[in-house]
C-alpha cells in the first residue's frame, strides 16, 4: 500500500508539522490532540481488524468514529463537551488531510460533516468574597510552606492566572516595587502584565528574597518548581478545610480555574469595564469574557432594582380591572 493511502504517515504529519511548526500550538494543547488520537486509534484498529500501522485513511470510516464517540460517552462516561472535543480534534485530522491528499477530499468531506452534540450551557463557578476571606485564611503563615501557599493564593486571586502560567512563573517575571506588576506567558504564547495589589509584592518579595531571576517562584518541599497538578491539588485542600468554616464552599468545585473566575467576576463588580477583564485574563475573544457578566446574579439583581415598576404595577391593575368585571358579568 502506498505511503500517502496509509493513515500513521498522515498522523505523524498532522502532530509535528501541521500542530507545531504550522499552527504552533501550545504543549498543552498539542497534547490534547494526541491524547485523542490515543484513544481513537487502537479503537479503530479493533473495529476495522487491521493492524494500527497497516490501516489506511478510508478504514477509519465515519461509522467508526461515531462508535468511538458513543465508546466515549457510554463506556468512558465522559461528558458531550469532552466528546465534542474529541470530535474537534478527529475533524481538524480530516481537514488536515484533505488538504494535502486530493484523492482523500471525500473522506475528509464525510468525516467533517459529522455534527458536534448539543450540549446544555454550564454555569461557571466562582466564590464569593467571603468564602475567597475563607480560603486565603487557611494557609499557616508561621510556617514557610504556609507562607509560600499564602502567597501562591493572592497571587492567583490577583492575577487571575492558569494554574500552568503560576507553576511556570519565574523571578524575572516579577516587578516588585512602587508600581508592582507580574509579566504573565499564556495560551497562544501570548504575554501580558498584570498589576499586583501592595500585599501580593510584599508576600511575593519575601518568597522570592535571594533567588536567581531564572529561578521559579513557587517551589515544592524539595525545591523543584510545582506543577501545574500541585497546584491543583494545593487550591482543593485549601477548599475542603475552607468549606467546615464555611459550608457553602462544599457545594462548589474549587480548582485554580474557579478562582481565576472569581477574579474576574470580582473585577466585574468593581467596575472594571469588560475589555480590560478581558486583557486581564488573556483571553482572545471579547465573547470569552462576557460570560461573566451574564452570570453574576448580584450585578443582575442591583440593575433590577434600579427599575421601579411600582408605578407601572397600578396602572396594569386599573386598566384590568374593568376588563375582569365585564368578563364576569359575561359569564
């Protein structure tokens, strides 16, 4: 069989050049891709009963791949987001395809064709600025885990930054002075600077006091940088010792992510207008960070109440009046 017909040359292709050195993906995201690709192909091998390496674009049919989404969501009980995603990934395969291989335009059409599952809008969790009180309250300052855990906290609620940005955040990216600011590298490698409350560059210079400026600034017990999941499992057992002083922290799920939204919602009713937010978090799109304006229910309630409809009520009460008695005598 003709390299261009099998489907491993066309993967191999698709992971190193087309997501690296065309698109330029992140890490994290090149690894979505190929985490899905992980999946579907011993799948496919399976069902088709041809060796990974011997199947050919055509095999991987798309009555195949809608088994390996129905495999997903039945037997891997994962939700028609992440389904979708995994979709997302098999199409762009498709496309890339498509586009260099003509005698595969047919294939790459069928398999594109294939509609993305409606899904139900998940609301996103944020705290309130109590329970957020609550959760910086837990770290033991008097120790220097606590402190570093303390400072990792405000740092996140100031900055508003992914759990992968903090883990990657080095001295060097700190300016810590009058006008104190952190330089962030995110998504798309895209920087932006972020200003930091006077607590958080007290907090931070301490942390950091005697470091190299290419030393990272948040350092597990045996001084190597932490990661991302430390991170995450750092911000969760701070939630679970948070929630017994406030109950309702319990009902949420807590992770570096929802305290990014709750900065931002937090900025949202300071009245930091939603373009800078958006600057803020390092979001591409306007239509990202809308999302939090439409889900804070006391900025809604407090437009509510800037509306009196007294008046109006009495009017509509008047005016129906009438139309009830006349109806009544009809009857």
């Amino acid at each position: 069989m003709k390299n261009e017909m099998l489907l491993g040359p066309w993967v191999r292709r698709f992971l190193l050049e087309h997501l690296v050195a065309e698109r330029n993906l992140s890490r994290n995201t090149q690894a979505s891709y190929r985490d899905t690709l992980m999946l579907l192909l011993p799948f496919a091998s399976n069902h088709a009963a041809r060796a990974i390496d011997r199947m050919s674009v055509e095999e991987l049919t798309p009555s195949i791949i809608r088994q390996f989404l129905d495999h997903l969501e039945c037997d891997r009980k994962c939700s028609g987001v992440t389904r979708n995603q995994r979709l997302a990934t098999i199409r762009s395969l498709a496309r890339f395809i498509g586009m260099h291989s003509p005698v595969h335009i047919a294939w790459a059409g069928e398999v594109r064709a294939m509609p993305f599952k409606k899904t139900a809008k998940t609301m996103i969790g944020y705290l309130e600025k109590p329970e957020m009180d609550a959760l910086l309250a837990q770290p033991d300052r008097r120790t220097s885990l606590g402190n570093r855990d303390y400072a990792l906290l405000l740092f996140l609620y100031n900055s508003g930054a992914r759990a992968d940005e903090a883990a990657k955040l080095i001295v060097d990216n700190l300016q810590l002075g009058r006008q104190s600011s952190v330089r962030l590298h995110g998504k798309g490698n895209k920087s932006r600077s972020c200003p930091l409350w006077p607590a958080t560059a007290t907090t931070l210079s301490s942390l950091v006091e005697g470091r190299g400026k290419r030393e990272p600034v948040f350092l597990n017990r045996v001084k190597s940088p932490l990661t991302r999941f430390g991170i995450h499992r750092l911000v969760t057992h701070y939630a679970e010792l948070a929630s017994k002083t406030v109950p309702s922290i319990e009902t949420k799920r807590v992770s570096p992510h929802t305290i990014r939204h709750t900065t931002a919602v937090h900025l949202l009713r300071a009245g930091v207008d939603i373009n800078t937010i958006r600057a803020w978090l390092g979001h591409v799109s306007l239509d990202t960070t809308h999302i939090y304006a439409e889900v804070d229910m006391e900025m809604k309630a407090k437009a509510l109440a800037r509306v009196d409809i007294s008046d109006q009520q009495t009017t509509v009460a008047q005016r129906s009046l009438p139309s009830l008695l006349a109806f009544l005598k009809a009857i």
